[in-house]
C-alpha cells in the first residue's frame, strides 16, 4: 500500500497541491495511494483519532511518499511531532519511503530532505535515494494548484517509476 503525506498543517498549502498531483500520476500508473493532509491532525496527543490515524492508514502502508516544503532549512515540526507521537516500532519500522521537497526559492528544501531522510532512517525506514527537490514551486502551479513545467513533471514521473520498481524489488 501506498500513502503520501503532504508534510504541513497549513491551509491551502502548495505542498497538498504537489501531494494530489502525485497521487493522480501514481493512480495513471496503476497505483491507488492514499493521500494523509496533516491539516486538522492534532499530532500533539494520542487520542482516538491519532490512534485512528495510524491504525487505518499508517499502519497497512508499506510505501510511503513524503512531499515537504522548506521550513527555516529544514521540514515542518508538524511532520516531527507525527513521528514523536506515534508509536514507531508498530508504524514506520521496516517501511520504504520517497521523499521530495519543494520551496518558493532555488534549492526546492534539499537541506529539509537530508534531515527527513535521516529521521527516517532512524525510524528504521528504508528511504529512496533519488530525493526529489522542486524548486520555485509557486512559478511551476498553474490557477488549479497543477504542476505544468514538463521538465518537473517528466522527474516526477522518473523518480515515481523508479520508487515503484525499487520498492517491489527491496520486500
């Protein structure tokens, strides 16, 4: 199973649009992934609906994608606190993840990727080499909230179909 997680609790963030826009790419290639926003997600406590959370969807997933934007160099803390909160050796041990960030400026989070990268490695989570930075984020959306840029979108395809072929092969 597959879920991607858009790495912010902010609304309307270009980071959600980035996140549905792979979704709808992963579902052209045949794959329906589940798509966790962290708006509205109260990380902060392990309540009914945090426990929810991770049994219904972070729980069954194997392959997960995270698209995170550049926070002050690094990812959002909101991401953090997900991983602090929950219980790591029932939820992210032992997984595949993919990570691509995206920023406003010229470096598309490269930095926030390497702290994620190593987070999850921690976690014991298996992370995708090729790390995915989309710079200028908001040049590349169009009124929908959709990537139009073919050299971006033809990386994304890439780094998808190479994810894909990777994670099938590394059980």
């Amino acid at each position: 199973m597959y879920t991607i997680i858009s790495g912010t609790n902010r609304v309307g963030s270009n980071t959600l649009k980035v996140a549905k826009q792979y979704q709808i790419i992963l579902k052209e290639k045949g794959i329906d992934a589940g798509l966790l926003s962290l708006e509205g997600v109260n990380v902060m406590n392990r309540d009914a609906d945090f426990e929810k959370l991770e049994t219904d969807i972070l729980m069954p997933t194997s392959n997960l994608i995270f698209i995170t934007p550049e926070y002050n160099g690094s990812f959002p803390g909101v991401l953090k606190m997900l991983f602090d909160t929950s219980k790591s050796n029932k939820i992210w041990w032992h997984k595949k993840a993919l990570i691509t960030g995206i920023s406003s400026g010229r470096a598309g989070n490269l930095r926030g990727n390497d702290h994620l990268a190593a987070v999850l490695n921690y976690l014991k989570i298996t992370v995708y080499p090729n790390q995915l930075p989309i710079s200028v984020i908001d040049k590349l959306l169009d009124e929908y909230g959709n990537i139009t840029d073919e050299n971006t979108l033809n990386a994304i395809n890439q780094q998808l179909d190479d994810f894909i072929i990777w994670s099938s092969k590394h059980k």
